[in-house]
C-alpha cells in the first residue's frame, strides 16, 4: 500500500497530504533512467573490452591460427627462395662454366622478378594482404623453377658430347666424409687461427685423422708434389684440363709424383699437419683459370640431395680457419 506523506501548513496551522507535482516526479523518473543507460552503457563497454564473447574468442583463435599458419607459409618461401639461388649460382658458375656456356642473366629465370625483393615485399604486407603476397612469390619461384630447369635440359645435351670434360670435373669430396662431419671451415671470408684476423679463404677445411688417404676428384696430371715453402705444406695441384686445376694441401705424406697421370678417387696423399697449420687436416681448392671456386658447388656425385643441402649449411658457418 503507498504511504501517503504529510507535511505542517504554518498557514493553516494544519497537517495535509503532500502532492508531488507530475513535473517533478517526471524529472525524477527521467533522472532514474539516464543514470541506468549511463551505468549500463560503462558495464556493456568494460565487458567488450576486456571479457570476449564465445564467438569472439573463436574469432580471436581463428585469427591466431592463421598467423602461425602465415609465419609457417613464409618460412618455407624464404627456405624455396635460398635453395632456388643455390641453384641458380650452381648451375652458372659450376654447370654452364664447365660447358662454357654462358650464364642465364636473372631476367631470362623470372621475367616477373622486379628488382625489390620479394620476400621483404611479402614480410611488410597486413594480415589481409599476406595470403595474395605469398601466392605471388610462390608464383614467381615457380616461374624460376621453369627456367631452371630448362637450363638443366640444356645442360643435359651438352653432357652427351663431354664425357672427358666429366671426367676432368671435380666431382666427389677428397677424402671420406659420408657422415658429413669432416668439414671444419668453408670458403670464404674466415678468422685467421694464428692472426686472429679476417682473410679470404680459398677452399674447404677437412678435419681428418694423421695418414687418411687423399682421393683425387676428377682425372688429370699431377704439376707440383711437394713442399714449395709457401704455407701449405706438403702438397699437391693436380691440372684436370679445361682450365680447372685442384689443390690439396698439408699432406703428411705425397704419394702423387710430378707428371703422374690420375684418375679420379685415387689416393695420392695422406692427411697431415704440414705447412701453416693448426692440426691434421686437408685443405682442399678449386681453381678455374685464376678464379677460386667454392668447392661445395661441385660435391654432386657422391652426395644426396638431402646430404648437399646439409653440407651447405656447414660450409655456409662464419667460424675460424684451419690454415
């Protein structure tokens, strides 16, 4: 039941019932309300803000999954991309340089290549864009995929003449590796180990037991076999023909002699320790003209494909020289 409320007329010296004009009880009503949108409107905003809703924490999980799933996709591009420049720079200066043939410039291997880089094009893109980036780069590796391998066909009718050039190539590793844990240092720019400086390196280090034998990598005839006083030892060059020559280097012991025609994998020395060096091992070098090669290029027979791209990755480490 509504209590009815009075109030003291000093006028009329009188109690009466006190009548609350429509106007105010609107207003009071009208007060109420706002008061309740206004603290309704702070709690819905607090609650978007900081609590998800079942779809929205499906949507958020969604939207992480894509990531990992876009950081994966980007991953394996950047890994195509590395394995295909391999390529390239094997088949020019290896494949097509034995032929010599002359090497196919970038634009004949993707003709969409523009000249910023793909792969950091696709990195700056937005989540919304990433997918269509990806796609493209896939598309323009496999246009230089299409191109290399033309090239190997190429390649393939010329090796049909070139069995004496095969046989002159370097071709296997000079000393026995299978488990691939010979190889110490590669070429290129390494720390000295007696300088401690940066210098060039000009071949492969192979770490070896004293007395394991050295194979010669293709066919040839033997130029020096000796020590010549010039830091590497005991060691032997060996002239394939074809402007390609190769040099092994400390030997602890030279069975090759000056003038000794070699087939390829045979021993014509043993590991040793002679000459600028820091312990037993081989330093072995490709030579074409006066250019120095990188020997990893040329380790394609007596390797497998998933055998190669491990040996790349050793070669590839910045550590310190041997010699």
């Amino acid at each position: 039941m509504k209590k009815i409320k009075y109030y003291y007329n000093t006028q009329t010296l009188r109690y009466e019932k006190q009548v609350v004009p429509f106007r105010e009880t609107l207003l009071k009503i009208l007060a109420f309300l706002s008061a309740a949108i206004v603290t309704g409107a702070i709690i819905v905003s607090i609650a978007f803000r900081f609590i998800d809703s079942p779809k929205e924490k499906l949507l958020r999980a969604q939207l992480e999954s894509a990531q990992e799933e876009i950081k994966l996709y980007s991953s394996r591009v950047m890994d195509l991309d590395e394995r295909m420049k391999m390529l390239e720079t094997r088949d020019n200066e290896v494949y097509r340089s034995v032929f010599e043939a002359a090497p196919i410039p970038d634009g004949a291997r993707a003709r969409q290549i523009e000249k910023k880089k793909e792969l950091q094009v696709v990195a700056g893109l937005g989540n919304n864009e990433i997918a269509a980036g990806i796609n493209k780069t896939l598309d323009i590796l496999n246009n230089r995929i299409l191109n290399q391998e033309k090239s190997y066909k190429e390649i393939e009718g010329m090796i049909r003449n070139k069995e004496k050039l095969l046989a002159s190539t370097p071709a296997i590793q000079p000393i026995s590796n299978k488990n691939l844990n010979r190889l110490t240092s590669g070429f290129g720019y390494r720390i000295d180990p007696l300088y401690k400086t940066v210098k060039f390196h000009a071949g492969l280090d192979f770490t070896a037991p004293q007395g394991s034998p050295i194979y010669a990598t293709a066919d040839g005839i033997v130029r020096t076999a000796g020590n010549l006083g010039n830091g590497y030892g005991n060691h032997v060059i060996i002239s394939h023909g074809y402007s390609y020559s190769t040099l092994y280097g400390h030997m602890y012991r030279v069975k090759a002699k000056n003038g000794q025609r070699i087939k390829r994998g045979e021993v014509i020395g043993y590991v040793g320790n002679t000459g600028k060096s820091t312990g037993p091992h081989l330093h072995y070098e490709v030579i074409k003209g006066t250019k120095h090669l990188n020997p990893i290029y040329f380790f394609y027979n007596d390797l497998t494909s998933a055998q190669y791209q491990e040996i790349l990755k050793l070669a590839a480490s910045r550590n310190q020289s041997s010699d």
